[in-house]
C-alpha cells in the first residue's frame, strides 16, 4: 500500500504563528502592551490549547496600524476601537457585496431569458422572439378552400 501524499502546510497571513514575545518585537512594541490591547479589544489573538497567545502576521500588521494611529496621529485607545470596528465592517460589506455581484452575473442570462416573447411560428410551433418583434408572415402556396358550416343541429 502506497504512503499516503503528504501535503506541505503554507502559512497564511491568518495563521497563528507568533508567541506574544516575537510578536511584540516584530511590532516594535512591549509584551504588555500588546497584553492590553487584548484586553482593550484592539487586536485579539487566537489562543494555543494551554491559553498562550498566538498572533498571526495580519496581527502584527494590526499592532503597527495601533501604534501608529495612537503615536502620529494622536487617536485615542477608544478612537482606534471605532476605527477598526468600521475598517472590519466596510470590509465585511465589501465581501457581501463581491457576493452579491457574482450572483447578478450568474443570474443574468436567467434574467435574459424572462424578457423573451413567444409567438406561433411558421409551423404552429412555439418559438421565443426578441421583445417588439413577430414571426415573419407566412406565405402559403396552397389552393385549397376550407368552407365552414355552422352546426345546426344545436
């Protein structure tokens, strides 16, 4: 039996790969700093199975945008909650809205379809036309004479 495939793991941006102490330096930043944030909400870590913080490369790009908006641009702890609460839900609302585009797109030829018209064609057939137009008039070459009776009997 063949040694199942092995597949390599690639890390991600998301990936919980630092502990707090090599995240703090690759912040430029003290370990309780980065603590409080925590506690504050500003970047939250995930957690390792014995509680130990593990911080991804997009948290440590959030600790420098912390630092940064706090340091150069004078916003308080609160201030820059809002603003991450607002940058995560325009990103949410982004996403939606990337979905919701890809379903018009698939959705339009459906819609496409629901603005033809049928019509009695050259056969008797049902043929579907473009909107404001009709089947060409049939030119019939019989002879023939259909005479119509009433019924009487009635």
């Amino acid at each position: 039996m063949a040694a199942p495939e092995r597949r390599e793991f690639v890390p991600d941006d998301d990936t919980p790969t630092f502990v707090i102490s090599v995240a703090a330096q690759l912040a430029g930043l003290h370990a309780q700093t980065l603590r409080q944030y925590d506690r504050l909400g500003l970047v939250v870590p995930q957690r390792s199975g014995g509680g130990g913080r593990r911080y991804s490369a997009r948290d440590v790009a959030q600790l420098r945008e912390v630092q940064r908006l706090s340091q150069e641009e004078g916003v308080s702890l609160s201030g820059i909650r809002r603003i991450l609460e607002l940058e995560d839900h325009v990103s949410a609302l982004e996403a939606r809205l990337a979905e919701a585009l890809s379903e018009v797109e698939q959705l339009r030829p459906q819609a496409r379809y629901g603005q033809r018209v049928f019509a009695a064609g050259r056969r008797g057939d049902v043929v579907a036309m473009p909107p404001g137009q009709r089947p060409s008039a049939v030119r019939s070459t019989s002879q023939a004479l259909v005479v119509w009776r009433p019924d009487t009997t009635r």
